[in-house]
C-alpha cells in the first residue's frame, strides 16, 4: 500500500475487515458521489426504462390500452416478465429463469402462461401453463428467497425452465 500512498493510523488496524477495506477503497479511489450521480442522472428509473422496453421491443397486437398498462410498470396491472436468461441449478438437471418484472406482481405457487417467440392469439400453439415453485432476488453470487416480486425488479423463477427455449419471451399470469 506505501507504493500507493496509502498509509494508515495506528487505530485504523484494529477495525473490522470491512471497514478497513471500505477506508483503503475511498483513499485510493476517491469519493464515489460522482459515480452515484452519474447513475442517478443517466440511468434511467423502472417506470421509464419499462416505457422505453415496451416500445422498442413489444411485438404483440397493437392494443394501445394494454401497451399503456404495462408501460406504466405498475404491479397492480397484468403480469408481464421479460425473461433474459437462464442460470443452470447447481445439479446441472434444471434452469431457473432470470427477467425483469415489466408489470404485475409475481408470487410463489402462481400459475403463469409462458409465452414463446411465435405465439400469436389466433395460434396459442406455442404457450405453456407452468407454476412458480420460488423466486429469488440475484445478488451477485446470492440468491435472497422472496414471496413475490413487484414491477420494476429483477426475479430469478423456479419451476417454469422446460417451457422457455433460448429467446427472450413474456410470461403472463393466470391469477390475478
């Protein structure tokens, strides 16, 4: 750390782990508020990120009062997911699927229809019915277990893998 310029107080050694780390982080970084800032001025929030998502990628009938409903990335309305990905389980035999809550609110036991890439409503051909067995918030390499997710958040599902082929598709609830 002298190579860096970073010297520490005598006391500064007798903090814990992480405190220590966060001190050694902010002298040789600096202050983070300038990547704070950034964030909160050039990324956008879940509502308007969800309107621009909806506009550039739905590809359903052009039904101006559906698309308004969950573009407004409200969790009372109907339940859309855009799942992005899958992650394999640790077993290697099963996929839980990772996507963004676009509107609607996901619960654990709830029955979804899985959409696929050519479903269309005159040929419901491809569509699935499966159940959630759980959900998790992804954390880095944690998975928190929650009950339900709300519009605007991110969710890794159980429990709906087998139905869902490598694209990006919507997940629409059979319960309200």
């Amino acid at each position: 750390m002298s190579k860096l310029g970073i010297y520490l107080k005598k006391e500064d050694f007798k903090r814990d782990t992480k405190d220590l780390l966060k001190i050694v982080c902010s002298m040789f970084f600096g202050s983070t508020s300038a990547i704070v800032d950034s964030i909160v001025k050039f990324i956008p929030t879940a509502r308007e990120g969800t309107a621009k998502k909806v506009q550039q990628y739905y590809t359903g009938q052009e039904n101006k009062d559906f698309m308004t409903a969950i573009s407004k990335c409200d969790e009372k309305e109907t339940l859309i997911i855009n799942v992005v990905k899958l992650y394999n389980k640790p077993s290697c035999l099963s996929f839980d699927a990772f996507g963004r809550v676009i509107s609607g609110t996901i619960s654990k036991r709830q029955s979804v229809k899985i959409l696929g890439e050519n479903y269309s409503l005159e040929d419901e051909e491809d569509m699935a019915i499966k159940t959630v067995t759980n959900l998790w918030i992804y954390q880095g390499r944690y998975r928190v277990e929650v009950d339900s997710v709300s519009a605007g958040n991110w969710v890794l599902i159980e429990g709906i893998d087998q139905s869902i082929t490598k694209v990006s598709l919507y997940l629409n609830s059979l319960t309200p």
